[in-house]
C-alpha cells in the first residue's frame, strides 16, 4: 500500500483552498506535497471560469502550490475515465518519486473512487453505428439503456452525475455495450492507500456560496470564456456535452434561451450537481470507505490542523 491523503467535497464547498493551504503549511514544515485534480472537467484547456479552476487558490502566502491533471488536453475533446486513470498513475507516480506527499482533491466522485478503489478498465474505442442509432433519443430513454445495461454486465460504474446530458449517456451506453460484446483483459491499477477527508457544508450555506460564485463567475467573464471557445471553431454541441455551465451558457450564447432563463435553469442544475456530489460521497462510506468530515465553515487553521493531526 502507498500513501496519500485525499480532500473531497461537492462544489462551492472550498476544498480547493483547504487542499492547497495544506501543502502550503506542509510545505514549511519540510515536508513537500502536491495536488492531483480530481475533476473531470478541469483537464480541458481554455474552460477556466466554469470549469472553477481558481488556479489563484494555489498561490498560499507567496508559494505556489504545485498541481497536476489541470489543463492537459484540448476542449472539444471527450476525456474519459481510462484515460484519467492512466494520466493520474503517471503524476502520482513523479510525485511519489520526488518524495513528495500526493493530495487528491476533487468533486468528481467516479474520478476519485477509481483510483482510490483501484477500478480495474479497458479502453473502450468510439462506436459511430451505435451513436447514429441513439442519436435523437430523450435523456430518460438514454438512461432507461444505460440501466438495463448495467444490469446485464453488473457494471456500477455511472450514475446521474455522469450522464446529465444525452451525449454523456451516449457514450456510457457505448461503453458499457463494448463491455457487454467484447470482454477484454482488465488493465491493473496499484493499490493506493489513503485518508480520506470531506468538506460537510449545510445545505443552506452551499446554495448561498453556489448563486454567489455563479454571479461572480458570470461577471467574470464565464460567457466571454464560451464565446471565445466557440470562436475557436469547437462546436456547440461539444461545449453542451460538457453539462453545467458550458451547457446552459452555450444554450444563451447561441439564442436558445435568455439571461434570465439560462441564469435560473444554471442555478437549479448546479444545486442538483452539488447534492448528487453529496449522494456519491456518502455512498462512498457505504462501499467501505473512512471519511473524515470536516465542517466547512471552521476557520481555515483549524480545518488544516484537523488534516494535518491526521496525515501519514
């Protein structure tokens, strides 16, 4: 077993700023740590505001705190699991070798719990007869599939968190068909071993912090960001597959819906996102893993001694 330490917790919840404060006081005590993103969409290069990157977070009293799998590939591509995976082995692997400790730190739970579990994949090539076929199918005939599919090859690999439009289930259901038609021999993943921490924020507090960042981020510059993607030439279905804010901005940006009505319907499906985050999360303990909970509205210091008191 190797050594990690791992911070989740669903969005606006501030596990980025706990993970890197962390390093950062790791740091002066002598003992060098590092981030591994555990977020399935800020891997994508140029998707910055929506994706919440806050790469200012990682700058703690002057030190910058070194982070991985944050802007490694292009947007418009379609990055999946087995690729994560494989790019996560390969910075945990330089920062173990570096004799630094590896932080985790993510929302995506699927991310998280395949390497923590060690989720064993094979790479799955895209279907384009399968796709054509299901294109134009309702996201609840998609998932209705995806169900019947899981059912068959026993696979608990997705959930709603992972198929919030019709192109996610597109490609879980290809995925999971591939697997059905073509068993093939299971890449192995190493045994990690780490303690786990979650940010608890009350139910009240996250859906104030969500609309506050929303706002924030939209006079920031979230849908100047899109305009500038899909001037790039990336297509507006391909920003919408990414769901969330590259979903209902991209919605607004084209004409599809207003301000007001991208606004509200954003709003709605990030409160959802944050409590399906919460759902896997707990879900995790059920499957055997030991979470220390961490109330986010403690000060700062004393969340960091909290993770530190517990740090192999």
């Amino acid at each position: 077993m190797q050594k990690m330490l791992t911070i989740i917790g669903p969005t606006a919840s501030g596990k980025t700023q706990l993970a890197a404060a962390v390093a950062a006081r790791l740091h002066r005590q002598g003992q060098e740590a590092e981030i591994l993103s555990g977020d399935s969409r800020q891997v994508y290069r140029g998707m910055t505001i929506g994706t919440g990157k806050d790469l200012a977070d990682y700058v703690v009293d002057g030190y910058r705190v070194p982070y991985h799998l944050i802007d490694i590939c292009d947007a418009g591509t379609k990055y999946n699991l087995f690729e994560y995976q494989r790019d996560f082995l390969a910075a945990y692997e330089q920062v173990r070798r570096r004799g630094a400790l590896p932080i985790l730190c993510g929302g995506t739970g699927l991310y998280v719990e395949s390497v923590l579990k060690g989720y064993k994949l094979s790479p799955v090539p895209q279907n384009q007869a399968l796709r054509d076929e299901l294109e134009g199918r309702s996201l609840d005939e998609l998932t209705e599939m995806l169900v019947e599919l899981k059912r068959q090859t026993g696979s608990t690999m997705h959930n709603q968190t992972d198929v919030d439009t019709a192109q996610r289930a597109i490609r879980a259901i290809e995925i999971e068909t591939y697997n059905l038609q073509h068993p093939t021999p299971e890449r192995e993943f190493p045994a990690i071993e780490s303690k786990i921490f979650g940010i608890s924020i009350g139910r009240e507090a996250r859906r104030e912090k969500i609309t506050r960042r929303l706002r924030q981020r939209l006079s920031e510059g979230m849908i100047e960001e899109i305009k500038g993607l899909l001037g790039q030439g990336i297509a507006a279905e391909d920003l919408i597959y990414y769901g969330l804010e590259y979903k209902y901005v991209t919605e607004y940006v084209v004409g599809q819906t207003t301000f007001d009505e991208m606004f509200s319907r954003l709003e709605i499906a990030i409160h959802q996102f944050a409590k399906r985050q919460m759902t896997w999360f707990r879900g995790m303990e059920r499957r055997g893993f030991t979470i220390h909970w961490i109330d986010a509205a403690l000060p700062m210091e004393e969340k960091i001694a909290r993770v530190i008191s517990l740090t192999p």
